[in-house]
C-alpha cells in the first residue's frame, strides 16, 4: 500500500503594521483637527477679511491668493511627498503663542490688521507643529506669499497712498505736456484745454499695485530663474504698476480730450485695469528676456571656453 503524504496547509503569515506609517495617518489625522479648529476659531476674522476683499476695491485681489497657493501645492506635490514628516512641538508652540499674543492685542486695541496677520502667523505654526522643518524650508515662499491676502494697516495704506497719488500725478501731467500745450496743475487737479481731470485717491493705484505684485510672485515662482532673478521681478512690479497707473491717466486724459468725458470716464472704471494688466505680464516678460540677453549662465560660459580652445579640425 501506498500512502500519499499529508500537507497541511500553512496559515498566511500576519503582516506587522509599519508604525511609521501609523504615524503619518496619526499626523495627519492631527493635522486636520488643528486645521478646522483654527477655522472655526478664526471663522469671524476670515468673514471679515472676505468682506474687505468685496467692499475695498484696493485689496480685492487679496482673494486670488488662497486659490494662488492651492495651485502652488499642486505644483510642488511630489516635492511635498518626499518630506520627511517630524514635527517640531517647541517652535511650533512659539508661533502659535506669539500669533495667540498678536491677536489678544488686536482684539484689546481693535487692530484688525493684528488679528489677519495672527491667522497667517498660526497657519505657519501648524506646518511647523505637522510637517517640521524639511516641508517649511519647502514651502517658504508659499507660506510668505499668504501674507499677500492681508490689507495693509491704516497708516502703511495712507502712507503709501499719498506718495502714489503724487507721482501718478506728476507722471501724467509730464506725459500730457509732451503732447499738449497749456496744460496746468493745481493739487491733484490737471486741467487740459476746457477739460478737468481729478486724480483722486481711488485713483492713486495702490488697487493695480497690489494686484501686480500678486501676479509677480506668481510668475516669478512658476518660473525656473535663480533666486536673486525672482526677487528682481517681484520687486520691478512696483514700478511697473506706478507706469501702467500713470498711463492709464494719460490714457483716460486723450479720450477725454478727443472722445468727450463720458467715453473717458467709462473707459477709466471699465476697461482701464484689464487694459493694464496684460501690459504689465508683457513688461514682466520682457524684463525676462532681457535677463537672459545681458546675463550668460555657467554652463553657457565654460562651453564657450571649450569651444574656444578646442584645436581646429586639419584640412586634408
């Protein structure tokens, strides 16, 4: 007789959890419950800040911003991915304190602006509490970039505001002067022929220049430029928004003159800021260009050496 050997059947081996992976679904369960405690914390403040971007017209591009950011965490996802996640309570804790602190003051003193910085400031504490270090560093233009959405203070707006006001001013009655004769000034007043133009503080371009310097940080960060390149062009949109205010004055000042008041009136409300801003992305492109004409890189320079002193081919 024969008998067949018995197998039995092992049992399927029990895979261990990784704990590392069971520290990053912990942090990130973490991560969300510090994210909706703070927007239920700040709820009032980011109602606030949403009806300043809808009632004051300087600062309505402030609401691009967020949706700006998503995009740049979109776009640095499989960089974010290969951080290493180690949290770090004690500078965590510090901003969170000094944003805590910032915001008591705000609301004691009724400093708005004290409590819009405050949400920016415990934004960067819970990355810092969540993600450590490794992901700031990765993220340090995204998170500065955020401060971008807060209007400025009462006293940084008027004294900006008034310089603007100035040298929109004075720019656009130099401009008219080239072309016109007889033109006068009183104030802020420019009269041209039986025409009167006011450059009132609306008109001062403190809206178009917080727009470009949003568009700016855009472009500069979507662009693969050195560092010291990207802050040339963030910095260029401030006097690359003071021209563009000063031709859309001069602009609105020739429709007036040929065209009459109303056509130059609508054309200063309607047209005049979508006019602009693709002027300045031109502007901003072509400083680009110019970059790259005037500057050679160091890949570009030691391949003109080796092209230099290679030896000549020999004729036969």
């Amino acid at each position: 007789m024969v008998t067949k050997p018995i197998h039995r059947r092992r049992r399927p081996r029990r895979v261990a959890a990784d704990p590392r992976q069971n520290g990053i679904v912990g942090l990130i369960a973490a991560g969300a419950i510090l994210v909706l405690a703070t927007a239920w914390s700040y709820s009032g403040t980011m109602l606030d800040l949403f009806t300043e971007w809808q009632r004051n017209e300087d600062y309505s591009a402030g609401q691009l911003v967020p949706l700006v950011v998503l995009v740049f965490l979109w776009v640095e996802r499989k960089k974010l991915a290969q951080c290493a996640l180690t949290p770090c309570w004690w500078a965590g804790i510090a901003l969170l304190t000094l944003a805590q602190l910032g915001r008591a003051f705000g609301l004691l003193f009724v400093f708005e602006s004290a409590e819009r910085y405050s949400l920016v400031l415990t934004v960067w504490a819970l990355v810092v509490f969540v993600a450590g270090w490794q992901a700031v560093r990765r993220t340090i233009w995204i998170l500065l970039f955020l401060l971008l959405m807060v209007p400025f203070p009462g006293q940084i707006h008027n004294s900006i505001s008034g310089p603007l006001r100035q040298t929109a001013t004075t720019g656009s009655v130099f401009l008219l002067e080239v072309f016109f004769s007889g033109i006068r000034r009183e104030g802020h007043v420019i009269y041209i022929r039986e025409h009167a133009l006011g450059v009132l503080e609306a008109c001062s371009g403190l809206r178009m220049l917080t727009a470009f310097i949003i568009v700016a940080a855009f472009i500069a960060y979507m662009v693969r430029r050195p560092r010291w390149q990207k802050a040339v062009v963030v910095g260029s949109s401030i006097p690359i928004a003071v021209l563009c205010n000063v031709l859309r004055i001069f602009i609105t000042a020739i429709l007036i003159v040929w065209a009459g008041s109303e056509v130059g009136e609508k054309f200063f409300h309607d047209f005049a800021g979508l006019v602009m801003m693709p002027v300045a992305v031109m502007i901003i492109f072509g400083e680009l260009r110019l970059m790259d004409d005037l500057i050679v890189s160091e890949s570009d320079s030691k391949a003109a050496v080796v092209s230099r002193t290679r030896p000549a081919p020999k004729r036969a």
